[in-house]
C-alpha cells in the first residue's frame, strides 16, 4: 500500500470512528463479549447444509453429534466484514471431495464497521479460537496433526495469533491474502510461519488491502500478488474487494481441481523480501509448485501466478515468466 492511500484509509477509518461513537480506545470486556458472541458451526458430510452443531466458547457441550475425531479437521475463518458465501463455497468443495469435519469460525457478533476496531479485536477473537481447539483436543479427541486452518484477511492473522494460545503444533495454516493495513511482521502481531508446522500464503490484492510481504513457509503471488487480479479493475475501483477475495476463489479451485494452479518460483532476488512487483524475476527452469490445498509441505520461498483458473478464464495472464 502506498503512504498516500495508508493515510487516506487511516483518515477514513478515524472519521467513521467518530461519527459512529466507536474510538478504538475504548474496550468493554472484549473477551467475555467474544466468548458469548463468536459461533462455530459444524458440519459433515451427513450434515452438508445445516450444522449439526453450533456452539460459543461460553457454552461448550460435553459431546458434538457432528464431529468425528477420525477425520480431518478443516476450519474456516473470515474476514472482515466477510460474506458467509465464501466460507459455505469452500466448506461444499471441502466436503465434495474429501471426508473432513468442518467448522465455520463466525466472528460478525463483534465484527464493526470500523477497521481499526476490527484489528483491536482480533486477539479476542483469536482466543475464541484457541479455546475451541484446545476443547476439540481435550474433550473430543482430535489431534493438532490433523487440523488445517483456513483464514481470509483478518481472520488470516486470527487463525495465526490463536496458535499463540495453544498447546503444541498445528499441522497447517492457509493464510488467504492476509489482511494489510495496520499489521506488523511478528509471531504476536500476524500470521507467521511459526505457527503451524507449515504454513501457505496466496496474496491477491498485496498492495491495498493485503500483506505485501512473504509470511509463511510458502509464498504465492499469482498475477503479481497485488490489484488489479485478472476481470478485477472495474470492482476494485467501486466495490473494493474483488481481488483480495480472489484468494478465496483459487483455493475453492484448488480443493476441486487438485494440481491444475502451478506456479514457477521467484528469483532469489525477489525471495522473502519487500519487492515491488515478487514475480519480476522468475526461475523458468524450475519445477513447477501446485498452489492451493495440494501445496506439498516441502515448499518454500516466494512463487510466480498460476497458469489458468476457472474465476476469470478470458482473463487469464498467464504465470508471471
């Protein structure tokens, strides 16, 4: 993001503050509200489009009818102000072509209209989590080495910073265009590659509402990693979000599609490192990596764009080399 739009997104976040009453300064037990306001629901495959269960960390049942601690576990958490359509995209595919748990992190109870607030909030939120996990562990029997946590935008450093708060190691986290603005490197600010045993990034919109930077033990940047993604020019300039939900569509193509996103890796000029545009030097005579669900865990560094994905396909730019 550019000095001159942080400061103009800054000034428009403080004046809405204002004008609705909500100083980021002021907290009422954020917590406790957390622990009554944040759901998850549970669902299967014997429960595709109704959960089987939906609880908050204030009221957690002794036995879940819809949680088998056989099967791999698949949490969903969103972003801010993120549409319910995209995590019940990504569970149906989830569940289409594999047989998982998965469970659907709600934080809209205390999601605001308010960015800066909703970045205040995201520990609490985060804790809500890391309780969730450890009563998944402790009373239900699931194990940490089959969790995969999935998180758009804020809800990427949610799922990053609730680690922090639990117990041994995450088997994964898919962090899908980690939100930007106001976010720091750091294990205890954002989502980090030390907070699961392997953790994968695909940044679409980089250099407005996304981290710019290589984060995780991954890195993906198709299309750049940055706005404008392919068919996204004329939403971003008046909806906004096109290209920072983008990451939601390649990883919903991933699970259904398997190795159909391969991406070249970066140049080590570009690798791990603020770079302006990551795919400008590509290593054409690399093997290729599969982005997305079936990213193998040996990846490392910063990688180019995919070839072709089904969202956009008369739009599609090709990889970066």
């Amino acid at each position: 993001m550019s000095p001159a739009v942080a400061t103009l997104t800054l000034l428009l976040c403080a004046s809405a503050a204002v004008a609705l009453k909500l100083p980021p300064w002021q907290w009422n037990d954020m917590d406790n509200e957390a622990s009554h306001k944040v759901s998850f629901e549970f669902y299967s495959r014997e429960n595709r489009d109704t959960p089987g269960d939906v609880v908050t960390v204030s009221d957690l049942p002794d036995d879940l009818e819809s949680f088998d601690p056989q099967r791999p576990t698949k949490v969903l958490v969103h972003g801010w102000h993120g549409r319910q359509a995209h995590a019940q995209a990504l569970k149906k595919a989830f569940l289409k072509t594999s047989d998982v748990n998965v469970v659907i992190a709600n934080w809209h109870g205390v999601d605001t209209l308010v960015y800066p607030v909703a970045v205040k909030r995201v520990p609490a939120i985060s804790r809500q989590l890391a309780d969730l996990v450890q009563y998944l562990v402790k009373r239900q029997g699931m194990r940490l080495d089959d969790l995969h946590i999935v998180g758009h935008s804020l809800g990427a450093h949610i799922s990053g910073l609730a680690a922090n708060y639990i117990p041994g190691t995450i088997n994964r986290i898919t962090g899908l265009d980690p939100a930007g603005p106001l976010f720091k490197t750091g294990a205890d600010r954002s989502l980090s590659k030390t907070h699961a045993a392997f953790v994968d990034i695909i940044h679409t919109c980089a250099n407005v509402f996304g981290f710019h930077d290589a984060m995780g033990h991954v890195d993906f940047y198709p299309n750049g990693g940055v706005c404008f993604q392919p068919g996204c020019a004329v939403q971003d300039m008046t909806t906004g979000k096109c290209s920072h939900n983008r990451a939601y569509y390649l990883f919903e193509e991933s699970i259904l599609l398997n190795d159909t996103l391969l991406a070249l890796p970066a140049a080590a000029a570009g690798h791990g490192t603020h770079h302006a545009d990551p795919c400008s030097e590509v290593d054409t005579s690399a093997d290729t990596v599969p982005m997305g669900l079936s990213t193998p865990r040996s990846a490392r560094g910063s990688t180019s764009a995919p070839r072709s994905y089904r969202s956009a396909p008369e739009h599609v730019l090709g990889a970066c080399a």
